[in-house]
C-alpha cells in the first residue's frame, strides 16, 4: 500500500508540471491561427481602398484646379474697349473657352456666346443670330466664372427672346442650329466692295442661303452695299425679267430677328436710278447694275 500511494503521488506531480506546457502549445497555436496573413497577401477595408482612389484622382486633378465650364466653347465680344476686352478674354480662357475674334467658318459643337455692349449690326452679333444664338451681354460670362457652369441666356440675351416662336427653350440656346433662317433655294448675290462681300457671305451662309459669285436669272436676291445705286435700261431690264429683288442689308437684319425669310422685302427694296436720266425722272426700284458703275 506504501508504494501505491508514491505512485499515485507520482502520477500527480507528473500531470502538474505537463499541464503549463500543453497550455502554452495550446496559446501558440491559437496565435498562429489567430496571425494576419503575409503582407503579399492583406487587403485592405473597402473603406481604405475609397480612400486610396479618391487620393489617386486628386493627385492627378487638383482640388484647387478651376472649374471650366466653357471647355470647347468659342466666346467673341463685340462693342467693348480694349481694356474691357482683354480682362474679359481672360475670364473667358480661365473658364475653358476660346475667345476669337473672327467668325469660325463651322458652328463649334459645344456652345457659342457672343458677348455684347448693346444691340448692334456687327458681323459678330449677325452671325450668332444666323446661327440661332441670342447675343449676351457681359454678365453672363460673370455668372458663368461664379456659379462654375454655363449659364442660362435669358436673363443676359440681346435678342431671340421669344424662345416659343423660336421652337427652342433656354437650356440650348447657346448651341448654334445652322441653316434654319434660309433654304438653300434662297439664292443671293452680293454686291458691294470685297469688305461687303466677304462679311455679309459668311452672315448669309450661316443662315443658311445659298451665296452666288455672280448674278444670274435665278438669283432670287441681290443684297446691296450701295445706296441708290445706278442701272442701266438693260440691265434693269434683265433684273425686272428675273423677278429678282434687291434690297439693302436692313432685309437680312430683319430675317435674322424672325428666324424665317422675309417674304415681303418691299420695305428693304434699294432705290436704283437708271443711267443716262436725272435723278428725278426715271427710278427704277428694285433694280441694280451688275458692275460697279462710276459716272451718272
């Protein structure tokens, strides 16, 4: 019986001084399972990963980068003084646009403003009304560069404020629509100098008529520079057979305000005095020499 309890006491400290090493094998173990993986192999939170992109798109468009709500646009100013005129073609470049002083041959895609001092004749202001866009003053540019987008014409526009006649609604105003004043049967031939010509060509093309080098019998109009201007009894003749009409440029200007052709251009007709009479016995209204004629 003495050796059974030695050996029963044995087996005891032996089962003590194993347990505190099963425990910490235990410990190890569970920390091993319990370890993040390699670093090769950690992903991060997906609020993490938002954080990372956005800083990667900041990096490469600055916080402090100026909004550019004109991009693509071509901006042209019309009646300002040159001082006037330089600080606003920086405005206009600081918000994206391209500011020109010659009317592009093709309508820009994107938008086109014409910023004006006051109503005018210019070829600049015509050529955004042959076009469809109501000319703006200043301001818009200014409200434009504070608020951060394009904005609206109605508040700023010059002309083309009845947008329900016009079938087209404030939100795409500024977008030109070539060709919706004249059809291409609209035939018209220009006489004046070549300043005349070259301007009132691009005005009438943009509108949509069809611009002739030289008269002929299916010239429906003659758009004049001179005024009266002198005939001789054939040519008169010839323009009388022709039905053609020859107005002044006050018959365009009105055209371009109703976004249609004048049909009636009896108020823009061009007083013409045939050759070889004095100027109070024959007139012949609506009727003009083909060529430039010096004497009377």
């Amino acid at each position: 019986s003495g050796s059974s309890a030695e050996a029963v006491a044995a087996a005891k400290a032996k089962a003590n001084t194993s347990s505190p090493q099963r425990a910490v094998s235990s410990a190890v173990k569970v920390q091993a399972r319990e370890r993040p993986a390699t670093a090769s192999k950690m992903t991060l939170p997906k609020r993490a990963v938002g954080s990372v992109i956005s800083s990667a798109v900041k990096a490469q468009n600055p916080d402090n980068a100026p909004p550019q709500p004109l991009q693509g646009w071509v901006v042209m100013l019309t009646g300002f003084d040159p001082e006037q005129s330089e600080a606003l073609c920086t405005l206009t470049q600081k918000c994206g646009g391209v500011p020109r002083d010659a009317v592009p041959r093709h309508p820009p895609q994107r938008g086109f403003a014409v910023l004006a001092k006051q109503v005018s004749s210019t070829v600049k202001f015509l050529s955004a009304l042959a076009w469809g866009v109501p000319p703006v003053t200043e301001h818009w540019l200014h409200e434009t560069a504070r608020c951060g987008a394009a904005a609206s014409a109605e508040p700023y526009a010059l002309a083309l404020r009845d947008r329900d006649a016009l079938g087209c609604d404030w939100r795409n105003a500024m977008r030109p629509r070539p060709g919706l004043v004249f059809t291409a049967a609209t035939r018209v031939s220009l006489h004046g100098d070549s300043g005349f010509r070259s301007s009132w060509l691009m005005v009438l093309r943009a509108a949509g008529a069809t611009v002739v080098p030289e008269f002929d019998s299916s010239c429906k109009y003659i758009l004049a520079q001179q005024v009266p201007l002198l005939a001789s009894a054939s040519e008169a003749r010839q323009l009388r057979d022709s039905g053609t009409h020859v107005v002044h440029v006050g018959w365009v200007q009105a055209c371009l305000e109703a976004q249609l052709e004048v049909h009636d251009p009896c108020p823009f007709i061009v007083e013409v005095i045939v050759c070889g009479t004095s100027r109070g016995q024959v007139r012949s209204p609506g009727f003009v020499t083909l060529v430039h004629t010096q004497s009377r």
